[in-house]
C-alpha cells in the first residue's frame, strides 16, 4: 500500500514538472496623469499672476515715492522765488522817506497846504472814485516840524506791508511849542517793482523793545601760533598799515592792501593787542584787537579783525580783512 502511494506521488511530480507555463507579461496599460499635469499647469498660471499684481504694485508704489520727491524738489527750488517776491524794505524805506517829511511838515498857509498836497500825491495809490484822501484836508492852528525820523519796524502784509517810523515832530502855536515822539505807521503796496501808499498814515506809542537777554559766548581759537623769524616784521607793518588805514586815504594803502580802503582820517590809530599770528599756505593770519580814538572827540574806539597777509618778494599785503 505504502509502495503504491508513493509511486503515485512521484508520477504526479513528474507530471507537474513537466506542465509548462508561459511567462507572465506586464500590462501595457498607462496610468491617467492629466490631472497631476492641470494641477501643475494652474499653478504656473497663478503663480504668474501673483507676480505680475506685485509687480504692478511695486511700480505704483515707486512712481508715487518718486511724484512726491519730484514735488519736493519742485517746492525747494521755487523756495528762493518766494523770497525773491518779498519787498525790498531798503528801497521802500528811501521810497517813503521823502513821504515821511512832506507828511509830518504841515503849516495853517494856504499856499504851503497846496505844495504839501502836490509832494504827498505822487506817493498815494489811486482811488477808483473821486474822492480824496482826508489829510489833504488840514484845519490846524500854528505849524507841525519834523526834527527826526527813523525806520522802526515793518509788518509785513499780503501785498506789501506797514512802515513804523519813530519820529519826533515839533508842535508850534504862537509862543508855544511842544515835542512830541511817536510811532508813525505807513501802509504801503508793491507791484512790480512800484509803490504807494495805500491808506492814511496813524500815530501810536512807541513800544519798549525791551533789554536784551542775549548771552555771547568767547569764540575758542583754534590757530597755531605763529613766533618764527617774522613775527616782528609782520607786527612792524602792521603797525604801519593800521596808521595810514586810520589817517590816510585809498591812495596811500595801494601798496599795502589788494582792495584799498580807508576811515580817510576819522580816527587816530593807537596801537594794537591781544595779537595771535598762525601761518598758512600761501601768508599768514593775524587776528588782533585795533586801537583808535576820534580824531576831533578823542573819543575811544576798538574792534577785532581778522587780516590775511601775503608775502610779495619780502614785503607784506592785506589780501583780505574781515572784522569781528
């Protein structure tokens, strides 16, 4: 039995080793990637889009940083025109000077309130009706002199500004006079390099400026200072050049100074202190404190200066001086 049982497992073997299976071939079947490659298409596209909006807004940005610079530069360069329109308070004030003294000058006369209409209408702006300016009208006793006046202040307006004079008038009636000083105020208008007054002058007090509370600090030095061989020769023509700048006139500084000038005998020189000396470059620098007095008062008179000395072949010139 057992011999029989085996013989069958054998064959069976045998019979299984020789079935021959055909080898297993792979699918040719491909996988769907279409929506991996959608996914990656809107992405790029998005991506591209984000990009351009930051593009777009990062020029604006730009374009605006740089408007505002350019206005900024626009502005600062038109700064200086702005000042160039304000008036000219030098020009204004000889303009109302003669103004100022034909209107405080007034006598009960006739004949002299007729000249002083004529000097005072030349400086008056015109009315657009016919009336007249009330101080044209003049119903006065005795006579108004003017002794002093100055210009005291300006209250700059839209199209000009206020003159504030401070002057001092006398006020005569037979026997009697009387000394007055106050604060005359002119309104006055500018176009196009014209003026006139705009509106009746008035009188105030003068007001206290008040006492001045500024503290100046001592300027420190820095010079190196100079005691070579020619500190004595330098002080020696200094001495000399300070004598014909006190007593002398243009002509006799041409040798000694590059743009001669002069106090043409004023003053009396005295002499010289606290002098310190540094050499530079091309001369030296002296800094010193002048010494002179009046020549008729006698009367003391002293500055500081800077002067810048060139030696010419042996021999000094003041090529620049500048007072403290």
């Amino acid at each position: 039995m057992k011999a029989s049982f085996k013989h069958v497992w054998e064959r069976m073997k045998r019979r299984k080793a020789s079935i021959h299976r055909p080898p297993k071939e792979k699918s040719t079947i491909k996988k769907d990637t279409s929506r991996r490659t959608a996914i990656a298409v809107w992405m790029l596209i998005g991506g591209l889009l984000f990009f351009s909006m930051l593009a777009v807004m990062l020029s604006m940005h730009t374009r605006s940083t740089f408007n505002d610079l350019r206005a900024a530069v626009v502005d600062d360069d038109q700064e200086p025109e702005e000042e160039d329109s304000d008036m000219d308070v030098v020009t204004a004030d000889a303009f109302l000077s003669d103004f100022v003294e034909a209107y405080i000058n007034v006598r009960d006369d006739s004949e002299a309130l007729e000249e002083r209409q004529g000097a005072l209408e030349p400086f008056m702006a015109s009315m657009e009706t016919d009336d007249e300016w009330d101080m044209y009208d003049v119903d006065m006793d005795g006579e108004r002199r003017l002794e002093h006046a100055a210009l005291f202040h300006v209250d700059e307006t839209d199209d000009g500004g206020v003159f504030q004079y401070e002057v001092t008038y006398i006020n005569e009636y037979d026997d009697e006079s009387e000394e007055k000083t106050l604060l005359l105020h002119v309104p006055l208008a500018e176009a196009d390099g014209q003026y006139a007054v705009t509106g009746e002058p008035y009188f105030t007090q003068v007001y206290d400026l008040g006492a001045s509370s500024i503290t100046l600090e001592d300027e420190e030095r820095n010079m190196d200072a100079y005691v070579g061989d020619e500190q004595e020769a330098i002080l020696a023509f200094l001495d000399d050049f300070f004598e014909e700048y006190a007593s002398g006139d243009e002509n006799d500084l041409t040798y000694m100074m590059r743009d001669p000038e002069s106090l043409n005998g004023a003053f009396v020189y005295e002499g010289m202190a606290n002098e310190t000396m540094e050499q530079q470059t091309d001369g030296f620098l002296v800094h010193t404190e002048v010494q002179m007095v009046e020549e008729v008062t006698d009367l003391a008179y002293a500055f500081d200066v800077n002067l810048y000395l060139e030696d010419m072949n042996g021999n000094y010139m003041v090529t620049q001086m500048d007072y403290e």
